[in-house]
C-alpha cells in the first residue's frame, strides 16, 4: 500500500515555485530539444498521486506515458528491486548471466498470446525492441522491405523514426532515414473517407492493394501494427482487421510483428491487446508498463524464428539488466495477484459513460474510442466538421495542468487526449480527475 495519500493537494500555483526554480536550472543545463509537457518537479508518487516539491498532489491521468500501470512505488515492485539492488546491479547478461533474466522470459512465454514454443531478448527501451524485431524478421526471412502504417509511432532511433508517421516532433531534419521501409493507410473509422461502416473491409483491401503495387508481397519481411495506435491518437482498428492482416502475413510467407509496447500488460484490459481478436503474432515487442518504471523491454516470438540468428546477433550491455528484471517480477506479479486486465476493465466502465455524457454537451468531441484503460477522445470544429481542433485541445490541456491534472495528448492532428490512469487508482480519485477534465473542457468549449 503506497504511502502517499490519494487525494488532490493544491499548495501553491501550477507549477509552484520550487518547480519554477528548478525548472531554470533544467533550461541551464538540458538540451532545449528534450521538452516538457508540464514543468512540475515531482518528489514522491504512489497509486494515482504525484507529489511535487511544493507540495502539491496531483492527480495522474498519464502513467508516465503508460510506464506505471501498477503505481509509484508499488510494494512488490519496491521489495524485489531492493533486493536485488543489494545483491548486484550488473554484470552484462551476455558475460556472466543470472536467474532473474530467465524468470521474465519464462513470464513472457507463458503470458504472450500463443501456446507455440517462444523465446526471448530483452532490451532497454520500446524502440530498441522494435528495431530488433526487425533485424530478426528480415534475418529470418531473408527479405529486406518492412511495412508500416500512418500514424504510426515506434520511437526514436534512426530506424524506427523511418517507422513512425509524424514529422514533427519526432522525424523532423533527422533523416536520411533507413531504407525499405513503407507504409500503408491505417484502418481508421473516425476519418476512413467512406465511413466507419465501410472501413473495416475498404481498409484491409487498401493495404494489400498497397503492399503489392508498392513493395510486392515477396520481398516482404514484416509488418509492423500498434494492434491499437498509442502517440499516433490511439487508434482502434476496425473490428477485423487486425486479425486480417495476421491471416494475410502468415499466408505469404511475412512476419506479424505487433508493437504492444504501449497496449501491453493489462493496459486494454487483456494482457495484450491482440488477444482481443484472438491475433497470435509471430514477434510481439513489449516494454513500459512491463516493470512497473524501470528501463526494460522485450522481443518475443516463435521459437525457430528468434533462434535463427546467430550467437551474439542480439543483445546490449544493460539489455536485461537484473533490476530491471526484478521490477517486472515485482510487476508482473502485482498484475496477477490484483486482476489489472480485470481493473482496466472497470476503468473504462467508469469513464466512457462521462465522455458520453461530455460528448452530448459538447459537439467539438467528434469521437469517443479505445478500450481497457487505454481511452481517448478526439476534438473537431464542432459536428459535421471534422476539422482537427488543436487549439482547442492545448487550452483544455492548460486548464487541466492548472488544476492538478496531468494529463496527456497525442495524434497525428495534436488534437487527441489520451486517457492513462495507473490501473491501481481509485475509483474516487479517477471521479475527480473527470471531474476537473469536464470542467476544463467546459470552460475553455465556453
């Protein structure tokens, strides 16, 4: 049980002054081009609350991007990474290798959809585990070209920003970018131009009209999906397709690489949001909410694929390190023991009636989706206008900020709230925060 009291503390102004302070001191001394959403200091944290160095708790909508699913701090997290923290901190698994690793690729095997023979390589960052997925795919297949989706988002290094669709902030005067990469239009009912009720059939047949005229099924290593998009506005496929483009890869001979590193661990409701159609990839990438806040990510996938490459193709000097490992023990264990998918379940239960509600009063919420504790909403001009209402979305984002709300936006348009409470909060702190959500929506709407 965390320590920090679940309830919202306002002190002083957003940000207080010791942030503000310490704030000057980050523009001295970090890169102008690591930005900061909301420059509030954070101190402490546990269960839903962050605590400042002013003194104020705020309530938190974000995770951490989707990191702490199972809270700040929590217990089991706590113990395991002190222990282990006692015992030893590295050694480089590829040097001299330790028990805690095996124990998460044992937990990986067994929670992954699938009940084939799996392996796994872990890694640091979701990033890195989706720029191995691809060396894997296209060391095994012996293809080259790999294929993406608009709106995509798959990190920061040179060969998943080529993934990733948006330019700014994230590809912006970094290329060139690594080659034989592609992408096709995403299956996206809110904007498919013939409407939702034809998407999920008109989008599958549009991505393999794609695929062939452009790239050509054969040379095809692998396709690469966010079985739901994260930064790219979480994006719900239409019912189907997912599991089409799996069927499709499989019957061609290409690897289904679904990109979990947000969705996965509960976070949908289901350990993995591809089990939701009953979608067994050949690679699944995982990392945040894995270990519960510390730097751990992995590659999954059938036995004779990760086996194919050779000794030392994989790996990473603090790939797997042991605290890590620990962590995601610690993690995983408080995801079985409280029933997280089942917590993430009540969560959505919770808010989508509210996010109904707002949406009756207010016509610029042009779409409600998402599922588990993995929501959002989309803001337009107003209806019959699907313009994307960017502004709008900064001033609700402002007010939130200025209530002791931390809360996050995303999609390809700027104009998407994404909804990310740790799955440990209570039912009346998540209240609250709607609370002050749909008052911040009603009074910069006017």
């Amino acid at each position: 049980m965390t320590t920090v009291a679940q309830q919202r503390v306002l002190r002083t102004a957003i940000p207080g002054p010791l942030s503000v302070e310490l704030h000057q001191r980050k523009l001295a001394t970090v890169s102008a081009g690591v930005g900061t959403g909301l420059p509030v200091y954070v101190e402490r944290a546990g269960g839903g609350i962050l605590v400042d160095v002013d003194g104020n708790q705020l309530i938190d909508f974000g995770s951490g991007i989707a990191v702490t699913s199972v809270g700040n701090a929590a217990p089991r997290v706590v113990e395991r990474v002190q222990a282990q923290v006692a015992d030893f901190t590295h050694t480089c698994f590829m040097v001299t290798p330790y028990e805690e690793y095996l124990e998460v690729c044992e937990a990986l095997a067994d929670l992954t959809p699938g009940d084939h023979e799996k392996r796994s390589a872990l890694f640091n960052s979701g990033a890195e585990a989706v720029e191995n997925a691809v060396k894997i795919a296209r060391h095994y297949t012996g293809r080259q070209a790999v294929v993406a989706f608009d709106h995509a988002y798959h990190g920061r290094t040179n060969l998943t920003m080529a993934l990733t669709a948006k330019n700014m902030p994230y590809k912006h005067r970094f290329g060139p970018f690594a080659g034989e990469v592609y992408r096709a239009p995403m299956s996206y009912p809110f904007r498919w131009p013939g409407g939702p009720a034809d998407c999920a059939k008109e989008s599958f047949d549009v991505f393999v009209s794609h695929v062939h005229s452009q790239v050509g099924a054969d040379n095809v290593a692998a396709v690469v999906l966010e079985p739901i998009q994260g930064e790219g506005g979480f994006i719900v496929p239409a019912p189907g397709f997912v599991r089409q483009v799996a069927d499709w890869c499989a019957e061609h001979g290409i690897l289904f690489i679904a990109d979990e590193v947000q969705t996965g661990f509960c976070r949908t409701g289901d350990w993995f949001a591809s089990e939701h159609e009953g979608v067994v990839p050949d690679l699944i990438t995982t990392a945040k909410g894995m270990a519960g806040g510390l730097p751990l990510a992995a590659v999954t996938g059938r036995a004779e694929v990760m086996d194919a490459i050779h000794g030392g193709g994989l790996g990473g000097t603090y790939g797997g390190n042991p605290v890590a490992c620990a962590s995601a023990l610690g993690a995983i264990e408080t995801m079985r023991e409280e029933d997280l998918c089942g917590r993430a379940r009540a969560i959505e239960t919770i808010f989508l009636p509210r996010l109904q509600a707002l949406a009756e009063r207010f016509p610029q919420i042009g779409d409600i989706r998402g599922r588990g504790a993995m929501l959002a909403i989309e803001l337009v001009r107003g209806a019959g206008d699907l313009t994307p209402d960017a502004a709008l979305t900064a001033a609700v984002n402002k007010e939130c900020h200025t209530q002791g709300l931390v809360i996050l936006t995303c999609g390809t348009y700027g104009n998407v709230f994404r909804f990310l409470p740790p799955l440990v909060a209570s039912d009346d702190l998540l209240a609250e925060g709607l609370d002050i959500f749909e008052a911040a929506f009603a009074k910069a709407a006017g």
